[in-house]
C-alpha cells in the first residue's frame, strides 16, 4: 500500500489528507503502462535476436542437415554428369563410328532445359542457390538421358540394318581397276585444265578409253540422270541411303533411270568424254550428309592393305585432274 500524502491548509492552520484526482491517477496508470510495454518490446527483441528459442534450435538443427544432404546429392549428381559424358563420349566415337553416322549435336545434346523463369519459384531463399543449382542438375540430366535414349534407339535400328547399310555404303571402285593404272587424279587441290589455276576436286578421275563399263559401288536408288554437253557432262547420282551418294561424270552412255533400284557392281553407264573434260574418263565422287569426301577411302573392297597404301602416296602428289 502507498503511503499517504499530507498537504498544510494555510486556511484552516492544520495538515489535511491529499486526495489524487482520477484525472492524474489515469496518467500515472497510462505512464506505467508504457514504461512497462517498452521494457516487454526490450526483453522481446532482445530475446528473439540473441537467443534462440527450443523451437528455432530444432529447425536450425533441421536446415543444417538438410543443406549437407543437398550437398551430398550434388556430388552425387556430378557423378552422374560424368557418367553421362562418358556414355555420350562412347555413343558419338564408338557406336555411331562403327556405322558411319554423325554424331549428335553439342546443340541437341544441350536443349530442352532452362529458362529465366523456370527457377523463379525457387529464389528469394536463404540457400535458393544451392536449391537453384541441384533442380538445374537433374533438368539438365533428364534432358540429356532423353536425347541419349534416342540415340541408342537409332543406334540400335542402325544395328538391325547392317546387312542393309553394308550393301549401301559405297565400297567397290566404279570401274575395272585392279592394278590402279586407271587413276589419273585424286581428291584435293589440283590444277584445273581449262583455267590452269588450283582447285579444289572433289572426286577422283579414272582414264578409260570410251565405253568403259562403270558399276554402282553401293545398293540404291538412282535419284538424278542429266544428259548435258556442259560441266560434268552426261552424270548420274545414285542415293544409297545411310547419307550416302556416289556421283558419276562425263559418261558416254547412261543405263539407267531415275527412281531404278540398283545393286553393288551392277552396270549403270559407259565410260565417255563429255561435258568439260579434256580425255576419256570418269569422274566419281563419295557423299556423305551432301558433303564430298575421299572416294579412296571406300575402295576396300578391291584393294589390298599394300595397294591402299599405294593409293594413299599416289593421291598426295600434285597433277592436273581432267575437268
């Protein structure tokens, strides 16, 4: 209980109780109240900022183990990254070299993931970047075991068609030629006849004398016949499937037409000298995917390992081919 309070009355010469109005009582009780809220906002903060409560321990405890297992799964998923790699390593050296196919595109390999939005979800986090980076791991690997899988899909049709894709793929040379003799001018730079500057040749020039038979060195389709005075003269383009295509120049006669199935050694033309060529031969190249390539190399089944080393030193040397 407070203790009283006495004031002296001048009037009546005597000391008399003081008496508080309710006025000033409500003052003082609003005074306490907030001397006492701001000391409970004091200990609050305080508490709060410095201490951690029972339950804020607990989920600490929670995160902290929660972010070491998303390290963890991290390290596992690189793991997994350069598994895949090496999968795709083997699928474009290996498997695809095995049947002669491109390999698969760093493009198409890489597709299909990402996104500026994509993780927008995720951010704004106290650890959203390692949140970030494992989502972006396992969509970057899905996406890659989905192209991967494809792959082997074509790998494995390629495989199914291999009686097929071996009687295609260009492998005879286009006419007889079994001590080489008849190749005069190879795949490369060489000096143009006509303008006597260097050019580049795409196929490789066998001397015949007129009328020479020329064989289809693969199984096709004949996609194209042209009869022309000019450039490659007579020539016929034959689609073998599998990227390829062998191409045949100059002839005299054409055996064939368009849209006629042929078969590996069957006779499709004759030996000539028309169109731009300066002597009787036929010019041949080897495509693949519509890019020229070296015809020598698809002449194993005709040569020998001495004679295609043979061949080898031969296309090295500098002539002038005969278109």
């Amino acid at each position: 209980m407070g203790k009283e309070k006495y004031y002296f009355n001048p009037t009546t010469l005597s000391y008399q109780k003081a008496r508080r109005s309710l006025s000033k009582k409500i003052g003082n009780l609003v005074i306490f109240l907030v001397v006492a809220l701001a000391f409970a906002v004091a200990v609050l903060f305080i508490t709060y900022n410095i201490f951690d409560s029972p339950k804020e321990k607990v989920l600490k405890r929670e995160m902290a183990q929660m972010k070491f297992q998303y390290e963890v799964l991290n390290d596992r998923l690189d793991q997994i990254v350069n598994v895949m790699n090496d999968i795709q390593d083997r699928d474009d050296n290996i498997y695809r070299v095995i049947f002669e196919a491109e390999p698969v595109s760093e493009d198409a390999r890489r597709a299909g993931f990402g996104g500026a939005d994509r993780y927008a979800k995720l951010d704004g986090y106290k650890n959203s970047d390692i949140l970030i980076e494992t989502t972006k791991k396992i969509d970057r690997i899905t996406s890659q075991l989905v192209v991967q899988s494809k792959s082997f899909d074509d790998v494995f049709e390629m495989a199914r068609n291999k009686t097929e894709y071996l009687a295609s793929t260009p492998a005879i040379q286009p006419i007889s030629n079994k001590d080489l003799k008849r190749l005069s001018s190879y795949y490369g730079y060489r000096m143009d006849p006509f303008y006597k500057v260097m050019k580049f040749h795409e196929g490789v020039d066998f001397s015949a004398p007129i009328g020479t038979e020329i064989y289809s060195t693969g199984d096709g389709v004949v996609k194209a016949v042209k009869h022309s005075k000019r450039g490659y003269g007579n020539n016929i383009l034959v689609d073998h499937g599998f990227g390829y295509q062998t191409f045949y120049a100059h002839c005299d006669k054409i055996l064939v037409k368009k849209g006629q199935h042929v078969k590996r050694g069957q006779i499709i033309g004759k030996v000539g000298n028309t169109g731009k060529s300066t002597a009787p031969h036929l010019h041949y190249e080897v495509r693949k995917s519509n890019r020229a390539i070296d015809p020598i190399n698809y002449f194993f089944n005709d040569l020998t390992p001495e004679q295609y080393e043979k061949v080898i030193i031969m296309s090295a040397q500098l002539n002038q081919s005969f278109d």
